[in-house]
C-alpha cells in the first residue's frame, strides 16, 4: 500500500514538472509591461527613493518568491509586496535593471528577465493590485 502511493505520488510530481516545462516551451512570455522599457535603460538617480543595496535585495526576494520552492510555487503576495514598495517610475526601472535576467530550473533551464518573470508566474489580482498602488502614485508602469 505504502509502495503504491509512492508511485502514484512521483507519477503525479513527474506530470506537474512536464505541465509546468511545456506551459514554458509553448507559451513563451513576452514579457510585456507598459510605459516601461526592457533593462539596461538609464535611471535618474535622483529619482530613486531606495538605495543600491536595497534595489538588490528587492531583485532577491523576487527570484527567490518566484523560483525558491523548487519551481513548484510562489509566493504573490511576496512578489506583490516588494513591487508595491515601488515610489517612482526611476524605482520600477532600477528594480528591472537590477533584476536582469535569471533562470530557474535544474535540468531545464529558463531564463526570464522581471516583466517576463511577473507575466508568466504573478497572478492577475495581485498584478491588478499593484497597478493600482502604481497610479495612486504616478508610476507609469503597469504589469500585465
């Protein structure tokens, strides 16, 4: 009995990891985020409200909301946290900057930049709640 929900419970595992590299492979995210740029876009420094560590930081928790639990979760709310700490549209800017582009997987590799990152893995409400917080203040920005 032991042996046999073993089995079905790696079947259901190997289903879930095959789900989730297909979904990748057939549906590439474009990444898309409007009034914004991809990174590597210049930045007022005098516009950001947060230091260089912090921006690093805020770039780490992201990866690690997104890809930490094996691939196999995320944590929005965390994701939706940190951007929402976002104060100027320069802010939003560095946090991709700073972000880049990283990967996630073992024997699959993907790789994604944030807007890619926030497209493929951030549910729509928690989008739709950050952009919200963005216009209350004057970010351009908008997640889709």
């Amino acid at each position: 009995k032991k042996e046999e929900l073993i089995k079905y419970g790696l079947i259901i595992l190997a289903v879930y990891i095959v789900y989730r590299f297909l979904k990748g492979l057939f549906a590439p995210p474009p990444g898309s985020i409007t009034g914004g740029t991809a990174q590597g876009q210049p930045v007022k420094k005098e516009n950001l409200t947060w230091d260089a560590n912090s921006f690093k930081s805020f770039a780490d928790q992201i990866e690690t909301a997104l890809f930490g639990g094996l691939g196999l979760t995320e944590d929005d709310e965390l994701v939706g946290q940190v951007l929402s700490q976002m104060n100027t549209n320069d802010d939003v800017q560095q946090l991709i900057n700073d972000y880049g582009v990283r990967g996630k997987g073992y024997l699959i590799q993907q790789y994604y930049n944030l807007p890619q990152s926030i497209q493929q893995y951030l549910d729509k409400d928690v989008k739709d709640l950050v952009n919200d917080i963005y216009r209350s203040k004057n970010i351009v920005y908008t997640w889709n």
